[in-house]
C-alpha cells in the first residue's frame, strides 16, 4: 500500500505567501492613499470653518455600515463584523492625522468603558480615564476632553443611575451609543499559585453575573467586590493568591493569564454605553433620539406623554424614571426612541407632547450602534 504524501508542499507555500506580499503593498499603498485625504480634509475643514468639527458620528457610521453590506455582497472571506472592525481602525488612525482626539471615559484603565472607548472610536484615538461619570461630564463640557463615554444600562443589571442624573444638570448631547457584549474572564498572573487562591477581585456587579459558575469552581474562596474590573487585575500583579475577574482590555493591560473564559452566567450579558459631547449629530439612516421630559404631578401624565409617540408612530426603545432634584416627589422621564429629531414623526410627537410637559429637553440625535 502506498502511504499517502504528507510532506508540506514548500513550493506552493511560498507562492501563496508572494501573493500575500503582493496584497499586503497593495493594501499599504491604499491606506496610506486614504490618510493623505483624510489630511487634505482637514485643511480644507480649517481653511473654511471657524471651529471645524472633525469627528462626525454620522458619516463614521455610514461608512460602517457601507462597509458590512459591500462585504455581504461579496461573500467577503472575513466575517461582516470583523471586516468593520478593521476599517474602524484604519477611520481612527486617519481621524488623529486630521486631529487628535482626546476620549474621557469612567476608568480606570482596563474597564469595560475603556473597552467600549476603544470600540467605538479606535485604537488610535487618546483615552483618558477619569474616577466618576461626574467628571466625565465636567471634562467634556469644560473641552478638555473632545468627547466622553459613559455607562448608562446592563441588560442584566439594569440602568446606570449616575449616567442619567448627570444629564439633569449638563447641556451635554449625546452623540453615539456603543453595545458591548460583557465576557469576563479568571485572571491570574504569572506569580500566581493557582492551586491556593484564597481570594478573587472583581466589581460587585461582576461578582454577581459570575455567581454562579463561582459557586461551582471556586465555592470557599473569598469574593472579595473593588471599585472596577480594572481595579481587580491591577491589584492582583502584587499578590501571588488571588485572581481577578475582568474583561479582554485589563488582561492585555495588566499582561494576566486568563485561566478561565467567559464565565459569566448569562451569555448575551451586554451593556450599553453613551459617547457624549458638545454638537449636534446630522442624520445617519439609523437613529436614535433621546429626550428628558419634566411633567406635571397629575393622574395619566405618562400616558399623555406616550400618547403621541403612538399617534405618530415613533418607535420607543425604553423609558426610564428618575427623581427631579431639588423637587420633593416629582419625576423626570428619559425616554429613547427610533429616528432622528429632523424625522417628521419624531417632529409632530414632539411638538404634541410639549404643551402637555413642563419642560421637555432633547438629548441628542445619533447613530444607532453599528459594530
């Protein structure tokens, strides 16, 4: 019998790696094509504009969106996502040859805020963590940061509460939204002596989506809940008996071993966060509008609120209620809804709920998440 050739075909090998060299020049030279525009951009931007505005949400999100349809099409070889992923960094690096941007985010270092800044506006892009959402906010208004990215509601744990607060008193707008699956990991270190973990480390909320598969490989070990995720792996590079919990960004940043993954109970645990900032986001074929609405303490108030939205049929995607500060026993209503304010439906809803509130503010216009 004749055994079967199961020598490696070196020829053919180093054919197919010469066409890849080939792509990979031709790739280079059509980057580096694009960030030669994207500097002509920015000229022309500040040759015409007195205060030129160089990230815009809507014209990142089309080409995204551009980007995932046109590789469908194709029956691109890389998955559709991935395929976005790519060219999201390839936008960013292109967006810090036109300027620089500066990302505020709820850190510190290594948190799933950070992860969801990175997401949203790249790689390249410069983030700075900051202690609370608080400060977030006052970064951004005041310009020392561009922008800013804040939690504001977990599918498992519900809405950030600070998140919305700060909105009562910021003229801030929202101008992008990101979704990011929440995957926590058992981090250890290379010190660590896995066979005596005494203590774990993560976020009280991490704690919580992790019980579960806790109780089942680690059931007497102590669980021990910190400020942030980041917080967890930092802390343990100076402990060699304990783990921490945290996402894929601590253990790059903090270089652990993820001894387990993806240990969370729920699988499609995912939490939303609002990128925030200063302007007015134009439309990008899917939107959302978000709006704070102040109404009288009266019986069917809420319902005279939805009532337009149903008449004129705006889609609501949530509606949250919070206390009106100082105001003892009155409400405010956060309310999310499919379209942009330029839409005529969202136009006339509002324009019929404004004689029925006491105040009613719009929040901000922007791209649905893309990636």
């Amino acid at each position: 019998m004749t055994k079967p050739n199961t020598s490696l075909d070196t020829n053919k090998i180093n054919v197919l790696r010469d066409k890849i060299d080939h792509i990979d020049e031709q790739i280079q030279q059509l980057i580096n094509e694009r960030a030669s525009i994207a500097k002509e951009v920015a000229i022309a931007k500040k040759d015409f504009e007195n205060h030129p505005i160089f990230y815009r949400p809507e014209r990142e999100a089309q080409v995204l969106k551009t980007v995932m349809e046109r590789n469908e099409a194709m029956n691109g070889a890389m998955p559709s996502e991935k395929m976005a992923r790519l060219f999201r960094e390839i936008m960013s690096v292109c967006l810090e040859l036109e300027a620089p941007q500066k990302i505020a985010f709820l850190g510190p270092v290594g948190t799933f805020t950070h992860a969801a800044a990175l997401k949203h506006f790249g790689k390249a892009t410069t983030t700075v963590p900051l202690a609370t959402i608080t400060e977030v906010f006052r970064e951004v208004e005041a310009g020392s940061a561009m922008y800013g990215v804040v939690p504001v509601e977990n599918s498992s744990e519900g809405v950030v509460n600070h998140t919305l607060d700060a909105f009562l008193g910021s003229n801030l707008h929202i101008i992008g939204e990101v979704e990011l699956p929440i995957h926590h990991n058992f981090l250890v270190d290379k010190h660590t002596k896995v066979e005596a973990i005494s203590k774990i480390y993560a976020h009280q909320q991490t704690l919580a989506q992790c019980r579960q598969w806790l109780d089942t490989h680690y059931a007497g070990v102590e669980r021990v809940a910190m400020s942030s995720n980041g917080e967890a792996a930092k802390r343990i590079k100076n402990e060699w008996h304990s783990a921490a919990i945290a996402g894929d960004v601590a253990a790059a940043e903090y270089d652990l071993h993820k001894l387990h993954e993806n240990i969370e109970d729920n699988p499609n645990n995912t939490t939303r966060f609002l990128v925030i900032g200063r302007e007015d986001i134009a439309p990008s074929g899917q939107d959302k509008t978000s709006i704070i609405v102040s109404s009288p303490d009266r019986a069917g108030a809420l319902i005279d609120i939805l009532e337009p939205l149903k008449k004129h049929g705006v889609s609501m995607t949530s509606i949250e209620t919070r206390p009106e500060r100082p105001n003892k026993w009155a409400y405010v209503f956060f309310i999310d809804m499919l379209g942009h304010i330029d839409d005529e439906n969202i136009k006339n809803a509002l324009n019929d709920i404004r004689p029925l509130v006491k105040d009613l503010r719009i929040l901000g216009s922007y791209p649905k998440a893309v990636i």
